[in-house]
C-alpha cells in the first residue's frame, strides 16, 4: 500500500512541476517558429525525393540537436537512412495499328523490369477506360491487376493523366525487381475505341533513391528497454500544377502541425528529465506516398517493446467536439485513450473516439503499421475530415491554422502520457492484424 502511495506522489509531483513549467517551455513564439518553417515555400512543400523535404529533415535535426536529443542506436546522426528505387523511362516506343503515339500521351506505370517488350500475342491485351465512369476506381483496379496491359484513356480523363505521369513509377525495394515477372499498366492518352494490333517497347533506368526518417531519443532511466513513440509525418505533396500564382503544398495543418507538436514534446520531456522508459521521436517521410518511413522504422525495432505510441496528425483547427479537446483513432481497439482521460483529470480538455469510422483513419497514418503488430498506437487529431476543404490542397498554409487550439492539445498530450512515461501505466496491447506489415 505504501508503495502504491509513494508511486501516486510520484506521479502528482511530476503532473504538478509540469503544470509548472509546460508554459515557459511550449510556448506559442516555439510552436510558430515550427510550424512556420516547416509549412513556409523555401521547403517547396516537402515532397519526396526533392530537395524540399532534405531542407525540412536539415530542420528538424538541428531542433533535435539544440534539444539535446541523441541519435537512434546504430545511426551517427538524427537522419534513419533508407532506400527505394524507381524505374524511369530510357526509351518508350509504343504503336497502335501502326500509328507511333507521341510521349506526352504515354504513362508507364507497375513496371518492375529494365526492359519489356510485348504486344496483342503474349500481354494481357487492350481495355478502354469507360469514360462514363469514375476514373480512379478504374486505375486501381487495374493498377492491382499485375497485367502487362495497354489501356486507352479518353482524353476527357486528361487532368487525372497528367498527374498520373508526373508522378512516375511507384517506389519499390531492390528485391522487387523480377525480369521473371514483369508487369506494366501502360495509359495511353487516346480518342480511339479499338486496337487492332499494338507493341510495345519499353526500357528503364533503375535510380536508387534515399528516404530518411528524422529520429531523436530520450534515454529512459530504471525502464529504459521499454519504448515510447511520439511521431508526426513531416513528408507533404510538393509542388503541383499552378492555381491562383501558386503551386505549393505547404502543408501546414497536414503534417507541420503534427511534426511541431513532436518536436515540442520532445522539448518538453527533455526539461523535466523524469521518464523512466525510454522516449524515441521520430518526424516520417513518407507518409502521403504509402507510408514508407513508418513501415521502415517499425522494422528497425522490437515491437513488444513498444508500449505505447503517440502518431500526431493534423491539430490545426477545432475539432467537431470544439475547444480544448481532440480525438483518438482506434479508441476502442487499446485502454491507451482511458489512460490519457485519466491524466487529464481535472482540466479543461478531454480525449473522444474518433467520430469518422467510415474513413478507416486508424489505418490511414503512420500508426498503423505498428498497430498491426499488437502495439497500442494511435493517431491523435482535431480535424474534421469529412468537411475540412483545404486538406491536400495548396491552400493549407500557416494562416489557416488555430495555433491556440494546436498549443492546447500539444500540452494536453504531454500532461496526458505522463504516467506511461513514468513507467506506471501501460496500455493493453491491440489485437495483431494478420495480412498486414
């Protein structure tokens, strides 16, 4: 009983000397110097692979280092190196009824070989988009296919062409490139119905691709193998096609807000210096191009040691249950939600299931991959998804954000772990997902 007692003290002075102090460490001059520089056109919107996202990880590793952070086990840095590749078109030839169809009206897409030549006799043959139905349920169908296929697009799909090659190839590992089964959807931009006869010749460049997480750690003291996560994605979608003058995807709610909120946590916990577990920091990249980063830390690490992770997505703007208040994905899946509402006790803001189940967001964000694997992680939001319009837009720019709202759940979140932190709770574990990484 006494030590029960003692434990709880504990755990009332440090809430307390939290209280305390969170204001002078997280404050609003902080949490806009973050977001601003994260969300701001000199990182052209973070894309992947651009020089936008190297000048956002520069960034958050110099936030990491002035906090005082130390790097992963195993890296020399704060950046958690990795790889992709890409085929990129050398050299596409492609006939129809021996018409040479111009460059500009083709799209190589699923190719995972340096050549491939086939035609009407040994692909999978022809199909026509129907131009009366919608678009992407047609590409993803047959995107899915795993066919070597030509596919006529009507040209009333143009825009969606476009955006399709420019994108390019999907990224894929090095073990993924198989000669032995090689595949291409291949869109050809095009007005007629029929194809008699067709070939096609295509040959690649491989280009080898770095990616790179951005990961900092706060050593845990008489707990220190068991791990806490706190991570947002700090990838975004780059630059786009231009409208009104501007083409950037700044991406200030989605996901500077998260990113800043991680960062400032991990200001926060460095100060008080009192965790008794271990807590690793981590901005992915990644994330809007099928959540490569996460996927790559989660397999750095032991997931049964992972006892609880805190993905941050998106806490720009009120939620729908208004002021001082969030939501949790996968509320019902872990008692990680309860926990937080405990900690919460006694203050203004509080914790809710997340309102858009029909959205599956649970396993939309970089918590997923985790979450499959028995971990109690969950994303922690405010937005209102099914009406916020300046989601993946250029339009989610740092003026559009609450920064009050975004400094209120940054510091319910940080009163709110603090008996993970310290080693008393730990959530209960979420059923393993078979079929998932």
């Amino acid at each position: 009983m006494k030590k029960i007692i003692y434990t709880l003290c504990l755990i009332g002075a440090a809430m307390s000397a939290g209280a305390q102090d969170i204001n002078k460490i997280i404050t609003k001059t902080y949490v806009d110097h973050l977001i601003k520089s994260l969300s701001s056109d000199d990182m052209q919107g973070r894309g992947t692979f651009t020089p936008g996202i190297d000048r956002a990880a520069t960034f958050i590793a110099n936030e990491f280092k002035e906090i005082g952070l130390k790097p992963l086990d195993g890296t020399t840095d704060y950046r958690q190196i990795f790889y992709k590749y890409q085929l990129k078109p050398a050299a596409v030839q492609v006939t129809i009824d021996g018409k040479k169809i111009e460059n500009d009206h083709i799209a190589v897409l699923g190719n995972n070989s340096e050549k491939l030549s086939f035609d009407q006799t040994n692909g999978d043959g022809w199909i026509k988009l129907d131009a009366n139905k919608d678009f992407v349920s047609q590409y993803r169908a047959l995107a899915r296919s795993g066919k070597k296929q030509l596919v006529l697009v009507d040209i009333k799909f143009v825009d969606a062409f476009n955006r399709i090659k420019a994108q390019g190839g999907r990224p894929f590992d090095e073990k993924d490139l198989n000669p032995a089964k090689a595949a291409a959807m291949v869109l050809v931009l095009d007005q007629d119905t029929v194809a008699k006869d067709f070939k096609i010749d295509i040959r690649n460049e491989v280009v080898k691709m770095p990616l790179f997480n951005v990961a900092g750690v706060i050593p845990g003291k008489s707990k220190a193998k068991e791990l806490v996560i706190f991570s947002g994605h700090y990838d975004h979608m780059g630059i786009v096609k231009a409208k009104e003058g501007d083409s950037i995807m700044n991406g200030a709610d989605d996901d500077a807000s998260g990113t800043s909120a991680m960062i400032a946590l991990a200001k926060y916990y460095k100060k008080l210096n009192n965790n008794e577990r271990t807590l690793i920091f981590v901005a992915f990249t990644a994330e809007e191009i099928g959540g490569y980063g996460a996927r790559y830390f989660s397999q750095k690490l032991n997931p049964d040691d992972v006892v609880a992770m805190f993905n941050i997505e998106m806490i720009g703007k009120d939620s729908k249950f208004g002021k001082n208040t969030a939501f949790i994905t996968g509320y019902d899946k872990s008692d990680f939600g309860k926990i937080l509402q405990k900690n919460l006790e006694g203050t203004e803001f509080t914790f809710h299931p997340d309102p858009y189940p029909s959205q599956n967001l649970f396993y939309r964000s970089d918590n997923a991959t985790l979450a499959a694997l028995g971990v109690p992680a969950h994303t922690i939001s405010t937005d209102q998804i099914d009406t916020d319009k300046l989601y993946h837009t250029i339009k989610d720019e740092y003026e559009t954000l609450d920064v009050e709202n975004i400094l209120a759940t940054i510091k319910a979140i940080a009163k709110s772990a603090v008996s993970i932190i310290k080693g008393v709770d730990t959530p209960s574990r979420i059923p393993k997902l078979e079929g998932r990484p």
